[in-house]
C-alpha cells in the first residue's frame, strides 16, 4: 500500500508550487477578480454544478450541467449531441480550482469534495473498450496527468487526503501512465494528442515516489516528446496544425515539461529546448495588439500573454517579456512559484528587433505597424491546411486597425458536423476568393476532407515605407474533382460536397498580392488565371463589434464599403469593373459552443480569360475623416508606346493625406525586349512597383521583380 507519508516524502522544490501560502498571498493582492472566480468555481463544483469558463478551457461551455448536490455524478454525462461535454468534463480542470480555493480561503470544504469527487471518478470509472472512446479516451488521460498531479499537491497537508486516498489515486496514476505508454504510435508524433499524453506522462512520472519509475516514465516521455518537437514544430515555430489554440496548448505542455525537467535535474535535448523557443516566438510574432491570438483554424478568442510570459521567465528572455504581462499572471505564479513570480518581476523588456515578420514554413506573414497597443496588423495565411484542426483558409486575410478587428476569420463553433461545423470550416467563412461558388478545399466531416489545396507560398519583401506579400494555390487545378460545390455565384448555400469540376474543363490558377503602404493604406489584388469564363466570389467577414455600410457604384466611383467600429474605421473600394458587390450576414464564434451574427461582403464578377479584383483599403480613426481619391489609370511601354490591357498589367493614383502614390500591378511579364513601365508619368522595370509622387517619379520601391 502507498502511504501518504510515502508519497509526499519529496519535497516542493521538485514540484510547481515551492510557496502556496505565499502565492495565495501575492493572488489576493494582484488578482481579486481572479481569486473570485476560481473561489466561485469551485464552490460550484462543490455542490455539483459544472461550468467551464476558464481562460484556457479547449471547449467552454454556456449552459451548466447540474447533478443532485447530495448525490452522484454522472461522468459519462453527454448534454445533446457534443460529447465534447464529456471530455473536458473528464479532464478535471476543476480540481485545480479546488486546490487554489484551498490555499485561497483555508477552508478545509474544498478539500472534502475535491476527496469525494477524485474518489468518485476512481471507484465508478474503469477503464473498458467503451470507456477508452468517452471518460478514459486517451487524450483526457494525459490531460489528467496533469490536472490530478497539480491538484494532489495542493491538498498534501490536508487531513481529508488519507492513506488510502493516496494509494487509490497512486494506483490510478500508474494505470493512467501505462496506458499512455501502451497507447503510442506513429500517429502521436505529428499529433498534438501525442505531446499532451506525454507531457502527462512525464508529470506523473515525477511524482512517483519509486525512482525506478519515475525514470522509466519521465525518459519514456522525453523520448517521444523529442520526436514530437522535431516533427511537430517548423522551422519558424508553428505547430504544424495551422491553429494558435493548439499551438499554445502544445506550448503549455513543453512548458510544463521544461519548468519540472530543470527543478529534478533531468537532462532535455537542446531540440526540444529550441522548438519550445521557437514556438514562444511565433506567439510574439502572430499575438494582436491586444495580446489575443487571432481566430485562425480551430481557434477561440484566447490571451495568450500568460504562455509568453511562461517562456519569458523560462528562458530569462526580456524581448519574449515585451509579448508577455508585467508580472506572471494569476496560473502562472501557481505553476512556476513565488520564486519565479519575483525573478520576473525585475526582468526588463526588450522590444523585438522586427515588427512585421514572414513564418514561411508555416505560410503565414504579419504586416505590424508597431508593438504599441493601437497598432495595425494584417495577417495572410498561405500554407498548408494543417488537418483537422485547420480551416478552409487559403489566402485568408485578417486585419486589425488601431488595435482593433475589423477583418476576422470564423473561429470553430463546434466540433459537431451538423451542429453547423461546415459553416465556419468553408472558405466563405474567410476572407478568401472562390471560382464559380464552388470550394477548393473539400470537408468530408468535422475533421477529414476529400479534396485537399496545395498553396504555393510567394516572395514577401519589408521595407521601411511599403510592404508586400504573395501567394496563390492550386484548388482550381486539378481537372475532375477540383473542387466541391458551395456556395451559389452570390455567395450564399452551404456546400454538398458531391465533388464537381471548377466550372469548366480548364481550370484556374488564384493568386493574391497584397501591398502595404504604411500606415494606413492595403491594396489587394487577386489575380486568376485561365482562358475561360468563369465566376469568381470575394469573401470579406467583418469583426461584429462594428457596422459595415455599402455604397453601390454611382457618378463613376467604385464600389465602396465602411467599416466603423469603436476606435477605428475602414474604407474599402473595390476598383474592378462590372463587379457586384452584396452585403450578407455570417456567423463569429470567438468561444467554442458560442456564436454571433455579423457583416460579410461578397464581391462576385464574371469574366473570360485572366480576371483581376482588385481592392483598396484606407484604415483610421472613427469619426476621422481623411479623404482619399483612388482611380484606375492606364499602363504603358515607356519606349514602345502602347498600352498594356488589364489582363498583362493595372495601375493606380492614389491621394492622401496630401501624399500621392502611384502602384504598377503587372499580371504577367511585359517587358520585352527592352522596355520600362509607365504609368501617369512614373516609369520602372518590376512586377510591383510603388511611386511616392512626392518625391520620384523614376525607379520607384519595386516590391516584386
């Protein structure tokens, strides 16, 4: 039998917390609101009531579940049809609350039904065939190594946790640990299940008191979590699954990992020590100005400072600490102590070297203005799908003005496919083009698809004054089963999925640049290429926390939408001709199992042979007008003396703020044999040409050659 004496004969300095009394104490002076909610969670969970609404819960919930609060519970316990409920359910994230509660408040009460429901769990929970797919599936096993191993620590003193609790819950903690280990293959290393079960193996392997095994576990862990970090973890950081709530979720663990690795004296391959660095750089380089991570695949609206912060203090890094808060935040000091909370408290912070940066692994790139709070932000994504957990998103944008959202991807809603999963998967719930209401990425369920779109990831160049970047892909390539019919030509419908070619026997080739002129100006070109006809759908979603006008064409002006939200305001003319442009209404979920209405344009043209649609965006301030005059002008062979048609090349004037700019947009190669671009007076050699007015009208900044 394992005696509590037994058990907790190592002592804190191995494990998270080194102070809980000191911690409760720095909480109740930094973090009331925190410590309120954590108390009132827990006395829910007291009583029966579930709630998930930490900061960090994977799946949220809105609704409470309710048990008899003298009665049992069900773990097995599905509300409707998300067995979602059942995982985090299982996953006991409220022991945790209870164990702060404790320390918090000094009541002996949490401690009582933190005993009761453990006890619960292991004496009516046991581990079959049917029970692996619900309460004992994998994931919430390594889940669970780290919940149970925190939440036991906290209640190490109390006289609720006797010896036969211990030994209960220690034999439950070697079944969860050989299972784990039964339960790897190849499929964990690419995997964010693989990282989180094994990071819960090395958390338990920790507190075994046997040394024998916990040497076996916690090697066993690191071997596969080597793997994991080389396979898993690209070049520029990203988690391979195009999905920052992953990512981080991934980063967390590795965190995790690496905190108890350095307190025990375990060695960790540098690989590992590297890809975790990586990855806390990715966060600084994709985090809002409000430190949240954007919506991108399977996302929901999270802070992500706290994980930051954690790699900040990990690897003493001030720059790291410029994406992070100014003292650990209320989890963290739980998880790295007192100790740390203090070291991180004097660290200074360093402001990156970089402001916009380009992850080209991952196919995504981030046009910054500034670290500051009310900075710009463009995001384009052309990379891989990333699986399951991404999105149909290929040559999304997402847009943040004066630190604020006014272009925004779907977030996930739901994991259940007719709970509506297809309507935030499909590419009309990102800002991206389709050809003839039909998709370039095929969903077959909520996580696998039947057609997949290979991108192909284009130059970017930063300068101090303009930015660029490009990337088109291949969905509309492939011949038969190109693509699955969608949406109609005006954008509305949800998809069949039945296959179908792209509108015809020849296909189409999408490519989208975009150019910044900072601070305020974007400029979008979506190019496609074919000798067809075909209907082509832009997508443009808005943030639901403004309002979105339109203005039809009239007296020769463009097309033009305006988007106004608290702080900022967007203006968007959409310059190719015979376009239609529509208002629609889409949904937004920043939660799981929570969505909101909100404003969507779809500009849709029909054209044969190759087809621009081209748009402006002038960013600023509500309630700040800025004239700004934009006009299409001709492009010409500065020594052949012709005009280009529009399918070779496409200009623009563009006045503001007393600056006039003019941009050259070449489609294809114009040049030949020896020639020069010229448009209103400007002249250049280059693909992508931008002219401040002001000062030059030769050479120019040319973007792309």
């Amino acid at each position: 039998m394992m005696t509590k004496q037994e058990f907790f004969s190592r002592s804190n300095e191995h494990f998270f917390m080194d102070n809980p009394a000191a911690i409760a104490a720095y909480c109740r002076e930094h973090f009331p609101e925190e410590c309120a909610h954590i108390i009132r969670v827990a006395d829910e969970v007291s009583r029966n009531y579930f709630l998930f609404d930490l900061s960090h819960d994977m799946e949220r919930t809105w609704e409470p579940v309710m048990f008899d609060p003298d009665g049992e519970v069900d773990w097995e316990y599905v509300p409707g049809n998300d067995p979602e409920f059942t995982f985090q359910f299982n996953r006991h994230r409220f022991f945790i609350c209870l164990g702060q509660a404790y320390w918090l408040t000094g009541d002996e009460t949490y401690a009582k039904h933190f005993v009761r429901l453990l006890m619960s769990w292991i004496d009516n929970v046991k581990k079959t065939p049917e029970t692996e797919k619900t309460t004992w599936r994998i994931l919430e096993v390594g889940i669970r190594g780290e919940n149970w191993v925190k939440a036991m620590r906290y209640f190490k003193d109390s006289p609720q946790v006797t010896d036969q609790v211990v030994d209960a819950f220690y034999q439950c903690l070697v079944q969860h640990g050989e299972y784990i280990i039964q339960m790897h293959s190849p499929y964990r290393y690419m995997s964010n299940w693989g990282v989180i079960e094994n990071h819960g193996l090395f958390e338990i392997g920790i507190v075994m008191p046997d040394e024998e095994l916990r040497n076996r576990y916690t090697q066993v862990a690191l071997e596969h979590l080597e793997v994991e970090a080389r396979m898993q973890i690209q070049g520029d950081g990203i988690q391979w699954e195009q999905s920052p709530l992953y990512h981080n979720e991934v980063l967390h663990c590795y965190e995790d990992v690496l905190t108890l690795a350095d307190r025990n004296d375990i060695p960790v391959p540098d690989s590992i020590r590297d890809a975790v660095r990586r990855m806390a750089y990715g966060n600084l380089a994709w985090m809002k100005p409000d430190g949240k991570q954007f919506l991108m695949g399977d996302s929901d609206d999270m802070d992500i400072r706290d994980y930051t912060s954690v790699a900040a203090c990990l690897y003493r890094d001030p720059v790291l600490k410029t994406g992070g808060y100014p003292i650990l935040d209320f989890e963290s000091v739980w998880d790295l102590g007192i100790a740390s909370a203090k070291i991180y408290e004097t660290m200074e912070a360093q402001e990156p070297d970089f402001t916009s940066a380009a992850l080209t692994d991952s196919g995504n790139y981030y046009m910054r203005s500034s670290w500051e709070k009310d900075a710009n932000l463009l995001h384009f994504h052309c990379g891989t799908m990333g699986a399951g957990h991404g999105h149909s998103d290929k040559l999304h944008v997402d847009l943040v003005i004066g630190g604020e959202d006014v272009l925004t991807d779907s977030g996930r809603y739901t994991y259940v496919v007719d709970g509506g999963r297809f309507e935030f998967k499909d590419p009309p719930a990102h800002n991206t083009v389709t050809v003839d209401g039909k998709f370039f990425t095929v969903n077959q369920d909520s996580w696998e698809c039947s057609k997949l779109c290979q991108p192909v990831k284009g130059q970017h160049k930063f300068t101090d004054r303009y930015e660029f970047v490009q990337g088109g892909h291949l969905g509309y390539l492939m011949g038969e089963g190109s693509a699955c019919d969608g949406a109609d030509a005006g954008g509305n419908g949800a998809g069949t999925g039945d296959g179908g070619e792209a509108g015809s026997s020849d296909g189409v080739f999408v490519n989208r640049k975009v150019i910044h002129i900072k601070p305020d100006l974007y400029i979008i070109a979506d190019e496609m290429y074919t000798r067809e006809t075909h209907s082509y759908q832009q997508y443009w979603n808005f943030s639901e926390r403004g309002k979105v006008t339109v203005s039809s064409e009239e007296n020769g002006n463009a097309p033009k939408a305006v988007f106004t939200g608290e702080r900022s305001e967007a203006a968007f003319y959409f310059l190719s001709p015979d376009c239609n442009v529509e208002l629609q209404e889409s949904k937004i979920a920043r939660d799981y199992n929570r969505y909101e209405q909100r404003s969507r344009i779809c500009v849709s043209r029909s054209h044969g042979g190759f087809t621009s649609l081209i748009t402006v965006i002038q960013s600023g301030k509500a309630g700040v007008s800025i004239p700004c005059e934009i006009q299409k002008i001709p492009v010409n062979s500065a020594l052949k003396q012709i005009q280009y048609p529009p399918e070779m090349a496409e200009a623009l004037k563009i006045r503001y703020q007393d600056q006039e700019y003019v941009v050259i947009i070449c489609h294809q190669e114009v040049n030949s044999p020896t020639d020069l671009e010229e448009a209103d007076g400007c002249m250049g050699f280059g693909n992508v040409i931008v002219f401040h007015k002001n000062e030059e009208d030769k050479v120019g900044t040319v973007l792309q050659y």
